[in-house]
C-alpha cells in the first residue's frame, strides 16, 4: 500500500505574511500600519478580529510611536538582545493574546542587530562552522513566522547604496537606494507578498496574491489591506497551522550549562557569577525560566576561553 495519500487540491483559507523592504525614512513603518488598519477593519467585519487590535513590535526607538495620532495599534518595545528566541516568544504572545496582525519593524534586529544571529555567529566562533549553532536558532523564527496563525508583516531595513543621477537642470544629485534587505539572503521569499519601498512607493517582488502583478508602483492604502483579505479568505476550508509554543528550557541544554559553570570554577569564580547574575539576580542558572535568557547566557558561556 502506497504511503501516499492524494486529494484534489483545494484553495484554504490562508494566514498572510507580507515584507516590506526599504532605506530608513523610506515609510515601511507607515505603509505597514495602513496595510494593517484595512486587514484589521476587514477581518472585524468577518469577525476574524478577535480582540480587534493590532500589536506593532518596536525596535526602532521612537519611531514606533509617530502615528499613534493616526492609527489605532498597541505596541511593545524590542530591544536588545535580538536573539532568534526573542523574536519566536513574540509570535507566541501575540498568537497566545489573541491579536490578529502582528507588525515587526523591523526584523533586521534579528540578523544584525546587538545579540543577532551576526553576533552569535561571532560568539560561536566566526568560522563557516559556527553557523551549525545559529542557523537552526534563525529557522526557528522563519517557521514561527510560517506557521502562526495571524496576519503578519515585517519591515526590514533595505541595504544602502546610492547611486548619482542628474537632475532637469544638469545638476548631480545622490539618490539614496535600499536595495535588497538587511537579513539573511532569501528570507524576503518566505513571505506572501514582498515589497520594495522608496518614498512610500511600494515595488512588488514576490506576490502570490496576484493583486499587485500588474502594478508598477503603488503607495500600500488601508484597500490594498482588504483586498489582501478579501483574497486570504478566498478559500473554501481551512487547516490550522500548527504552532507549538517552545515555553520550557530543554533538560539536556540545563545540564550541559550546569557542566559549564561547574567547570568554569562554578560559585567560586566571581566574574562568572557576575555574568549569571545579568539574567538571575540570585546567580543561580536553575532559577532561569526565561527561555531566550538561558539560550543567551548558554552562548556567553561557549564564547568564554576563561573568566
């Protein structure tokens, strides 16, 4: 008997996960809370809103807040350090307290923020090798994105460049480019829709939706938000994704911390007692329940040659 089980393929309903990419000041923050604001007004209506919020998670200091004048969102602050788990828990909490759109802005943190996967490739050594330890902790947060059951858009800073061009009157001027996204090569493809913003003006890269295929520029209006659930709910059925919450600290990963510390000179080294004591006051690791703390405290400790 063939283990294969084969049905005709049929269109589900379907959570969507958008990027925008662009230079800073190049309005992602803005476009994705007008996106946002029509697929919330649209799933309200169908009464998928559940508790009718937007969450924006905010690592960009200040510039979270801007609009609240304009748009209605709840907001949290991200700050450092930016490791994977941090980012995971945040989808958790959002799925958990029942939000239905999760803006990140940005997940450029993630990769090459303080305690991003850049800097945890260096803690872990900076060789080709020490990617084995954080790329499985950077696909944890791309799976988080892809199985959360919730409308989710990401921002993510455009990488730099500028090129010279002449104005009408002959005159040089410096045009200042986001080209492609500071994140990982190809993390901008795990997504519905794909966006290239420069001054509010949104270039499709990827679209599954079909909606923006025709387009050769658009500025992303609380419309285009619900034509973007007017097509997500589409279907004719629906099958949950799958999103099992990693809450507890894996019993293995505890002992082979305990056997650090213990060989390290365990409570008799103060500096390392030091160091346990920036993520549990008491100094005592087995207090730690924090799961993105321990994951971070654990690659301090590989980095450490002595303390």
């Amino acid at each position: 008997m063939s283990q294969f089980n084969i049905a005709q393929a049929k269109r589900e309903l379907i959570w969507t996960k958008l990027a925008l990419m662009g230079a800073s000041g190049s309005g992602k923050t803005f476009s994705s809370l007008r996106l946002a604001s029509g697929m919330l007004e649209s799933l309200v209506a169908l009464g998928q809103g559940k508790n009718g919020k937007i969450l924006l998670a905010n690592t960009e200091a200040s510039r979270g807040r801007y609009y609240a004048n304009e748009f209605q969102y709840d907001i949290i602050d991200i700050g450092s350090p930016h490791n994977p788990e941090k980012y995971v828990e945040l989808v958790d909490y959002v799925v958990e307290n029942d939000y239905p759109i999760l803006i990140i802005d940005s997940t450029s943190h993630e990769w090459e923020g303080k305690g991003g996967c850049l800097e945890l490739h260096q803690q872990a050594g900076g060789t080709f090798q020490s990617w084995a330890k954080v790329t499985p902790r950077h696909d944890k947060f791309i799976q988080a994105i892809a199985d959360s059951p919730i409308h989710l858009i990401a921002t993510m800073r455009g990488k730099d460049q500028y090129e010279i061009e002449k104005n009408e009157t002959g005159k040089n001027n410096v045009k200042k480019l986001g080209v492609g996204a500071q994140q990982r090569n190809g993390f901008e493809y795990e997504f519905t829709a794909t966006f290239s913003i420069d001054k509010s003006v949104a270039t499709v890269q990827k679209d599954n939706t079909h909606i923006f295929q025709d387009s050769s520029g658009e500025i992303l209006s609380e419309k285009f938000g619900k034509d973007i659930i007017k097509w997500a709910n589409s279907g004719e059925g629906y099958t949950p994704p799958v999103r099992v919450s990693e809450k507890s600290i894996d019993s293995s990963d505890k002992t082979e911390v305990m056997k650090m510390i213990k060989e390290k000179g365990g409570a008799k080294n103060k500096p390392l007692v030091e160091l346990i004591k920036k993520y549990e006051p008491s100094g005592n690791p087995n207090k730690i329940t924090d799961t993105s703390a321990f994951t971070q405290l654990k690659i301090e400790l590989e980095s450490i040659q002595s303390i």
